[in-house]
C-alpha cells in the first residue's frame, strides 16, 4: 500500500476512533451520539468491518439501494441492512419498544 494511501486508511480509522467514543459518552446529547453512530457505521463499512450484502436482510428482495438499521445507538457497528418498506417496519418496532 503507498504510503499517501496508508496515510487516510489510518486517518479514516482515527475518525471511526473517535466518532465511536462520542457515541459511547453518555455525557453528550442523544441527537449527537445518534448522528456519530450513523457516521461509524458508514466508516465502518468503508474500511471493510461491515459488509453490505446485496439483499435484504428480512425480506431477501435484491435491492439496489439497502439502509443501515441500528436497533440500539449505543452499538454503532451492529447494523442490519434492510429495504425502504422494511425499514419503516423496524423503525415502528424500535419505537414500540422504546415507548413500551
């Protein structure tokens, strides 16, 4: 790897670095933890830990365009892939049981 190249792989994990340690303080406010946790799930999978497979993961439907679903904020790499109209879903199960 040439070393401009090695030089933003490392910046790019310094970021997931820190973008990971906002979204476990729990001294910062909740919109902020969340838009860091959505932020290190991107990076995550640009660096190759996070795989985004080609299909759904609920409805197994191929689709072109997949969303990061975070079932807790407070995990910012457990992430599951899924479509527009399964997402929703997963979003009113979220609220539920947060509500609940």
């Amino acid at each position: 790897m040439k070393k401009g190249r090695r030089n933003l792989h490392h910046a790019k994990f310094a970021r997931l670095r820190r973008h990971l340690e906002i979204c476990w303080d729990l001294l910062r406010p909740r919109r902020i933890r969340t838009r860091s946790a959505r932020y290190a799930a991107a990076l995550g999978e640009q660096l190759g830990l996070i795989e985004r497979p080609n299909c759904c993961a609920w409805c197994r439907r191929r689709r072109l365009r997949l969303q990061r679903h975070h079932w807790s904020y407070d995990e910012p790499l457990n992430v599951t892939f899924l479509c527009v109209e399964c997402h929703a879903i997963a979003d009113t199960m979220t609220l539920e049981a947060s509500t609940a």
